[in-house]
C-alpha cells in the first residue's frame, strides 16, 4: 500500500518510521524543501495550492492523509476525488478555524469556557467587554505554537494585542485559571473500531508545548472516561478516521460533582505532539494505529505497555545537546528530526519510561537540569 501524506515534517517522519514494518510506503509532498521526513520515501517538493504536483501526488496513490492542520482544504477536496483522504475534508475545515471548532465542540456536548469572534474594532470592543479582563485573543486561523494570540491583562494590552492581530478574524477567550492542562488522544478506524490512551498532562512555555506526561499524574477513572465520552462524541459527529487530539484545560471547581471541570480548547485532526510518548510507552503508538485506522487494519491496544507506569515526553526546542548526553539521561529514548536549530523550533524530543510512578519527578528533574540549558524555547 502506497500511502501520500501531505506535510513532510517530524509528524510525517514518525508516520513512515511506524509504517514500514506494516509494509506500508510513503510518498510525501510538502513546500519546504528540507523537510525531515524527505529521506524516508518518495518526496514531492511542491506548494499545497499547486494543483498539476497535487495530480502528480496522487497518481498509484492507495490513500492520502496529512500531518499538518493548516494544509488548505481545497487541497484535500482536490485529492479526496481522486483517491480516500482520511481523515476528510470536513475534520480539517472543523479544526482549522477556532470559532468553528468551538462551535463544534459545543454541539456535540463538550463544555467549553467562553468565547466571542470579532472581525471589526466595535465587535472586538464589545467582545472583551463581555468576557472581561483577563481575555486571551487569537487568530481564528493559521494559530499554533503560540502564535496568532496575546493575554490581555489591562486595556492597554487588548489596544495592543487589536493592533497587532486586527486585521484577521479574532476569536476572543475567557483566561482559564485552569490548575492543569491534558490531552487526549483517540483513534477510529475505517471499520468504526476506537481506541483511547490514557489522558496526558501536558506544560506549555511561551505556547509551545514543553512536556507531556501519561497517564497524567492526577488524572482519575472518571476525568478519563468523561475525556473519552466527548472524544467518541467528535469522532461520530465528524465520521472521523485516523488519530484525533483533543485539548482541554482542567479547572478546580466545587461546586461540580467531580470537583473539576473539563473545558475543551482545541483539537488537531492528525497524530499529536502530545501523543510522542506513545512510541515507547504504549502498546502501539498514535503512530502505528494511525496508520493502521486509515488502512482499514484493526487497532491495535492504546494502553501502557507492559513494565510502562508512567512515561515523560520533554521536547527539545530551538537547540539539542548532543546526542550523546541526551542519552546518558537514565531510560531515555531521543528523537531528533534532523532540522536546524531554529529559536522556538521544535526539534526533537526525548522519552523516558518507569515502571514506578514515583520515579517520574526525579527523571524530568534531571532530564530538565540536563537538557534544559542548551536549549533555547524563543519563548
Ligand atoms: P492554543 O493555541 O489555544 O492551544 O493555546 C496555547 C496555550 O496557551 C494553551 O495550551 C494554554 O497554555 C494557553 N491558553 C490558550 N488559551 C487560553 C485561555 N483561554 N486561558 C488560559 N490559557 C490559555
């Protein structure tokens, strides 16, 4: 089976690395021409909006799928004629506006906090009057790593943030208090089959995601059953295929019967840098049962493998040690993607696994204390 995957990044390369032993092959196309995964098939060099290297990609092709959110959807409409694009048109196009994804959210039940879009001052204005200070404002579209938004904490700053954000559509937020952030993520396959792995807590830095911790240290049956309920319910409304990543922020709340509330930020239609953990730490990885969704295969098991109590995933942005000091971390696992340093570039990460739970502070610590001073978030 030859399968196309638009975007040839870190997420494309650990796709075709999950891939091959399923004897899978890849083709890939992406706009950048030293993408990292352009060593691990065939790679097509070209723009997402060039239609005759679009026909070109999908030529032999058995199906298509994507690594990157942003790739434009009439790019996917264009494939999905010629040949099975999973997961579809109708995910991405969900997934890539915020106020559609919100709204989304909100019609399949999720709870939310609250948002207002503005795309004119007078809407912008009255928009952060509604929700009040402090409000987080974003791009609807093209936002990721903490790109496309800023905190407003006093006037001045929405004054700012309007003058540098104003001239897209906005999506303004309530600021969550949340006392944690998690992930989860979640699989169906062609056949309707679905999987979850256990919710991940996950730390940002200046937006960009630093480390992923599974399962999340202060997750419980029921915050995990709840993650999954809502996951199903998006995977349904969007007769999803493939691997699907959900954020949420958890916020402590005594007067809900559970003490906390689950409050859905954004999704990602495509296998998630907070699922990275996965390739050590799980029976089979977010990779693998991507794969393995879109090729009509069943899943395989998305609980911890065994011997795994806890896994840390600590991304390496902007700058690695070598690779040898990130190997002299007890029980590590590196991944390097093969690009420039770049300040805030994500460039690799570092897994580490424990059988004891206990052992997981300490680990990250050190990893930290290691990895940490020769990195450079741009945050
Ligand atoms: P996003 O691009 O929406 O995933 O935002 C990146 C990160 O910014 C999140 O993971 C949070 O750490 C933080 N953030 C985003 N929106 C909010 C919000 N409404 N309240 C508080 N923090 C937020």
């Amino acid at each position: 089976m030859l399968i196309g995957i638009l975007g040839a990044g870190q997420l494309g390369r650990m796709l075709a690395l999950a891939g091959y032993p399923l004897g899978l092959r890849f083709r890939f196309l992406d706009p950048a021409a030293d993408s990292p995964a352009r060593w691990l098939g065939e790679f097509l060099h070209a723009e997402f909006t060039d239609q005759s290297a679009l026909a070109r990609f999908a030529r032999g092709l058995d199906l298509v799928t994507f690594e990157f959110e942003n790739v434009p959807v009439e790019a996917v409409e264009f494939l999905a004629a010629r040949v099975p694009v999973f997961p579809g048109a109708k995910a991405l196009r969900e997934a890539q506006d915020r106020l559609a994804e919100k709204t989304c959210f909100q019609a399949c039940g999720l709870e939310v906090h609250d948002f207002a879009p503005a795309s004119t001052r007078v809407e912008f204005d009255a928009a952060v009057a509604s929700l009040g200070l402090p409000c987080v404002i974003k791009t609807r579209r093209m936002g990721y790593d903490g790109k496309g938004q800023a905190v407003a904490r006093v006037p001045a700053d929405a004054d700012a943030a309007w003058n540098r954000l104003g001239s897209h559509p906005l999506l303004i937020e309530k600021f969550v208090p949340f006392a944690y952030e998690v992930s989860i993520l979640a699989v169906r396959s062609r056949t309707g089959e679905v999987a979850f792995y256990p919710l991940t807590q996950n730390t940002h830095e200046g937006g960009i995601l630093r480390t992923s911790i599974a399962p999340a240290p202060r997750e419980t049956p029921e915050l995990q059953s709840r993650a999954e309920g809502y996951a199903a319910r998006v995977l349904d409304a969007l007769n999803y295929v493939g691997v699907l990543a959900i954020e949420f922020f958890v916020v402590e709340d005594p007067s809900h019967p559970s003490g906390v509330r689950l409050l859905a930020n954004e999704m990602a239609p495509r296998v998630h840098n907070s699922g990275h953990w996965t390739i050590e730490g799980a029976r089979t990885s977010q990779f693998e049962n991507h794969l393995r969704a879109i090729a009509g295969l069943p899943l395989g098991s998305a609980t911890l493998r065994e011997g795994v109590a806890r896994a840390a995933m600590l991304n390496l942005i902007g700058r690695s040690p070598p690779v040898a000091d990130l190997l002299r971390l007890p029980h590590a696992h590196a991944h390097l993607y093969g690009k420039e340093e770049r300040p805030g570039r994500k460039i690799g990460h570092v897994t580490m696994c424990w059988s004891s739970p206990g052992d997981v502070d300490r680990g990250m610590t050190e990893a930290r204390r290691l990895l940490l001073p020769h990195d450079e978030s741009g945050a």
